[in-house]
C-alpha cells in the first residue's frame, strides 16, 4: 500500500482531521510526505478541506463521488452532440459538466471542449453577403 493510499484511509476512517494529526497518526510516514500526500489529494479532488479556526481540516469529498456518474452521463451526451454537430447544445452540456466539476484539470479540459464547440458554431458556408430580407437587384 503506498503512502498516499494509507493517507486516505487515514481521513476515510477519520474525517475533519488536521494534516498535522495525519502525521502523527502515520509515524511510519515522513511528516512532510504526509503533509504532500494530504495536499496531492486535496489537489486531485479526492478529499475536501474546510477552513476551521486552527487550520484546515480534511475528510473524503463524498460529494465528488456521486458527481462521478453525473460527469461521465454528462460528458457523453456532450459527445454524442459534438458528432451530430449539434455545438450548441454541445457547448451547454460541457458548461455544465464544467460547473460540476470539483477538481481543476477537469474543469480546464470542459472549459476547452466548450470552446472547440462554440468556434464551430461559427463555421458554415457563407452567405455571400446578401442578408436575408433586404431588396437587392434590379426593377
């Protein structure tokens, strides 16, 4: 079991702990890989912290683990669009995946997908710069 395996387990089976008390608790574990494998982990989005008066406590994001599904039933549909060349819509699911999104990297790459979809909005055939609804000819 690596040491960052260990640390999660430590703050599943104890949650709201301090990474100092994650530490303490692990003293097989240097302190400072400690201190880097709860903060790995907080980056990933595998655990969430809330600020408390003596620092920043740590448990398991059970909220992301739902999400999980959602995302992946998200991004789908949002493929689905993209190959039907529905952009548009497209571009809504993946602002929406985007909103759901907690970790970082996820939310980067929703947020190029939506552009990708929104730039081929854009393309098309042009119209040969006659606007619909304006006279345009003789007698």
């Amino acid at each position: 079991m690596s040491n960052i395996s260990k640390v999660l387990e430590y703050i599943k089976n104890n949650p709201g702990v301090l990474p100092s008390e994650v530490a303490a608790a692990l003293p097989h574990i240097n302190k400072s890989t400690a201190f880097g494998a709860v903060e790995n982990l907080w980056q990933t989005g595998k655990i969430q912290r809330v600020e408390s008066a003596d620092g920043f406590r740590y448990m398991v994001d059970q909220r992301g683990l739902s999400s999980n599904s959602v995302l992946a039933a998200l991004e789908k549909r949002a493929v689905e669009l993209e190959n039907k060349r529905q952009w548009r819509r497209a571009a809504t699911l993946w602002l929406q995946a985007y909103d759901a999104a907690t970790v970082n990297a996820d939310r980067e790459k929703y947020r190029k997908r939506r552009a990708r979809c929104l730039s081929g909005m854009t393309r098309g055939k042009p119209d040969g710069g006659q606007v619909a609804g304006h006279y345009v000819g003789g007698n």
